[in-house]
C-alpha cells in the first residue's frame, strides 16, 4: 500500500511540473489541457522517467486534448511546441 501512495505522489508531482512548464514556455491555460490529478498523464510520465520513449504519446494525447472547442486563444503557441518530432 505504501509503495502505491508513493507511485501516485510521483505522478501528482510529474503532472504539476508539466503544469508548470506549459505555463512558462507556451502561453496556454495548463487547466485547460491537464487536470491537477490527470493519473492518465501521470502514469504516463512515470513510465517516462522509467526509461520508456513516451514522446509520441504526449504529444498526441495533448494535441487532442487541445482539438477540444473550449481550449482559448494561446492554442497556436502550444500547437507549435507539440508540432517538434
């Protein structure tokens, strides 16, 4: 039980450093992309760290995430950052 608290902490924190980076570098509202407890993209970005190639992955899941018709004005921004192979 431990050891899950633990793997969750470490997504909670994987998710809000990403956050924290679409909120520096891409002029886009991150709580329209993630949710603070987006265990999807936690789990994800953990698996990152563990050495996996997640990239792709990311990318297509925000770039849909970003298709969405409520995401705001600064969607140009972010869609040439997750444009880069």
């Amino acid at each position: 039980m431990a050891a899950q608290g633990f793997f969750e902490g470490n997504e909670r924190t994987a998710v809000i450093v990403v956050r924290w980076f679409i909120r520096q570098n891409m002029n886009v509202d991150p709580d329209e992309l993630i949710k603070l407890d987006d265990q999807e993209l936690g789990a994800l970005l953990m698996r990152t760290t563990g050495g996996d190639r997640n990239e792709a992955a990311i990318r297509a899941m925000l770039r849909e995430r970003m298709s969405a018709p409520c995401i705001g004005a600064g969607i140009s921004s972010a869609r040439s950052h997750l444009a880069r192979p």
